[in-house]
C-alpha cells in the first residue's frame, strides 16, 4: 500500500510502525484505515515486519453551563436561540449544536465541592448570526439583562453580550463573511477591506466567491 511522505497531512486512526530487528526503521500514518493489522515492507533490500496500531484522537466535545434550574435554561436557549435538547439524560442535557447543561446539584457532586459560583464575567459562549439586525429586534422582546447595548468593534463587527439565567455571558456576533460583504457593497475596493477589517486578502477574496 502507498505510504505518505511524512510531510503531507495524514488520514486519521492508523500509525505505522515498523522495525529490525529492534530497531525502529519507519514510522508514517496512512490513509486508509482498512489495512490488515500486519504485514511486511521491504526497507533498504531488508524484508521489514510491519504492525498497525490504531490511534486513538481526543476531540472537544462539548461545552458544558452548570445551571440552577435547567428546565428554566433550557426554555431559555429555546426562546432566544432555538435550541432544543437533542440527548436527555435528566439532571444533563445536550442542546442543538452540543450545548450541554448539567444541574448545579450534581455537578457538586461530580468535582466533590459546594462552592458553585455564578456571575463571575470571567467567560461566555459566542455564537454568530447572519441576520444582525433582525437577532437584536428579537433580542428586545426576550426580556434579556444585557452586559452592554450593540458596539462595533474596531474590525467592524457589531455584537451584543447578555446574561442567561445563571449570569453566564453570550456574546451574539455579526457573521464575519456578513461583515466583509457589507463593506464591499458599501463601494470600499478589496484592499479596502481587509485593511477595515484587518484580515488577510485571501478572507475578503473568499467571501466575494
């Protein structure tokens, strides 16, 4: 089978490794992970005993909000985002786009400590919306407490903060794409914008694809 060449990015699952008799003679991931899990390369006219070893990739999950009422932050997240649970399990419950709420009282149990804080400003959720305006006209119907009003940063975005029902800061953020758009059919060249918005001419090209 065709072994990569160790500087182009290799598939997931497999590593290959190899030695002889003891020594190590080759190390490469392969692409295609319905391979025997052993077998024999020749290496430097050396028939070379080869076994296939899977690796096993950590990933994040999830995001995970301990709440107080989670009936009530579900609600919540359902009223404000359209969300819904998509896994049940009781005292934890995941949401559309693996937004994870577990109640405050098994978390304790979970970390083995009572000193469960809420409000400390020091950490939010950030999600993006195509339709700004649109968003923050719903917003004012949602009887949300706000960390600040609509600002637009100096890039361009215009975002807005608000708290949960357990004073966990969400950051909702003009859709970047949306933002250099807007600039560009505002009459500003390209170069323009990526300066504006200080990213690189490869995004603002994109965008205009």
């Amino acid at each position: 089978r065709q072994i990569p060449d160790p500087a182009t990015p290799a598939g997931p699952g497999i590593l290959l490794v190899g030695a002889y008799p003891q020594t190590p003679v080759l190390v490469r991931q392969v692409y295609n992970s319905s391979i025997p899990k052993s077998g024999r390369l020749w290496y430097n006219k050396v028939s070379v005993k080869l076994e296939f070893v899977e690796v096993a990739k950590m990933k994040l999950k999830n995001p995970m909000l301990v709440v107080t009422d989670i009936d009530k932050s579900v609600e919540f997240y359902k009223k404000v985002f359209g969300l819904h649970v998509i896994m049940d399990f009781g005292a934890n419950k995941t949401l559309t786009g693996g937004l994870a709420l577990q109640t405050v009282e098994t978390y304790k149990d979970f970390i083995g400590k009572s000193d469960i804080s809420f409000g400390g400003n020091n950490f939010e959720i950030y999600f993006e919306e195509d339709n700004f305006d649109e968003f923050a006209d719903k917003l004012k119907k949602c009887d949300v407490e706000y960390v600040h009003p609509i600002v637009e940063h100096s890039w361009g975005q215009r975002v807005v903060r608000f708290y949960d029902p357990d004073k966990h800061i969400i950051e909702v953020g003009e859709n970047m794409k949306i933002v250099c758009k807007r600039f560009l059919n505002s009459g500003m060249t390209p170069e323009q914008v990526a300066e504006r918005m200080d990213v690189p001419m490869k995004f603002v090209n994109a965008c205009m694809r």
